[in-house]
C-alpha cells in the first residue's frame, strides 16, 4: 500500500507542511509505504492545456501520483480556498486521482473558512471518482507553535486521517482488484 503525502504550500514557513510531515510519520510507522511530495521541490509549469503535460516535472509527479494507492493532502487556505498550486497540480495530473482514496488537512489563518476544501474534494470525486475520506483535519495559527503541532486534538485528528487513508486504500484497491478493475 503506497500513500503519497503531498505538501501543496510553496511558504517556507507552512504550517500545512508542519501538518504534512506529521501525517506522513503515522503512515510510515502504520507499515505502508509512505511517498513525499513537496511542491516547493518541484518547479511545476503553469497548466495551459497543452505543453505543460509534457514538461519533466509535470510527467515525474504525475507518475508519482499514479504509483499511490492514496493521497494526504496537505494545503494552506488562501482566500477560503486551497492554494493555487494545488489546483495547478490537480489540472496536470487528472487522471491519476482516478479511484483512488484522498484525505485533507488543512491549515488557514483564522476560523472561518473550514469548508475550504469542500469544492476541491467535489472536484475530484465528480471528475475522478476519487474517494474521499469525510473527516479533515482543520487547523489555524494557534494550533502551532514554531514548527510543531501543540493542539493535541489537531495531533490526534492528523495521526486518524493518516490511518484511514491507509485503511481506506487498502479496502478500494482490494475492491476494485476482486472486481477486476485495475
């Protein structure tokens, strides 16, 4: 079972990264196996519906992407909203969200805008049938402190995402491998 972590914020100092790197340990000491994906290591082109499928960068996450069983997302909430460069990333690898499980963690500056990510998730399980975990982790500024989690409920909630990622991954492609799907 492969889950890829994906950190989409491109701040140095992100507390969704913070989120990220925690989610990503409880997969790693579950015994799957654990995938990292940061966008800041990735200098992705814009999406322009057409050359920049085939850019380098663009092709090695997309393969990244499609090796997953499940995702963790993690991103930052710009304008109640996840970031651009998640969505950039969504409009270049599409298809390699298809039918797989996806779960969120969310980090945003204040309290108001925790059905941020609602229209993301819409999209990609409309679009790609991608399975959604339906509990999310949301946290805001004073959930942290430096660059640690210090809300042990915000802790708590980021280790459960993780396992039930992994859970839920295991499940969908036993489902679909007995159903003779992939």
């Amino acid at each position: 079972m492969t889950i890829l972590t994906i950190s989409a914020s491109l701040s140095e100092t992100s507390r969704s990264r913070i989120l990220a790197r925690a989610a990503h340990e409880v997969v790693e000491a579950s015994g799957a196996s654990g995938r990292w994906l940061d966008l800041r290591e990735h200098t992705l082109p814009f999406c322009d519906a057409g050359a920049a499928y085939g850019d380098a960068s663009a092709v090695a996450v997309k393969a990244m992407l499609e090796a997953a069983d499940g995702f963790i997302v993690a991103t930052p909430v710009y304008n109640y909203s996840v970031n651009a460069a998640l969505k950039n990333l969504l409009e270049l690898t599409g298809a390699a969200w298809e039918d797989k499980v996806a779960g969120f963690l969310c980090a945003a500056g204040g309290t108001s805008s925790y059905m941020s990510i609602m229209g993301f998730a819409n999209s990609l399980m409309l679009d790609f049938r991608t399975v959604i975990v339906p509990r999310f982790v949301y946290a805001n500024g004073s959930d942290f402190d430096g660059e640690r989690i210090i809300n042990p409920e915000i802790e708590q909630r980021t280790g459960e995402l993780a396992r039930g990622v992994a859970s839920l991954a295991a499940v969908v492609k036993t489902i679909r491998g007995e159903a003779g799907l992939r």
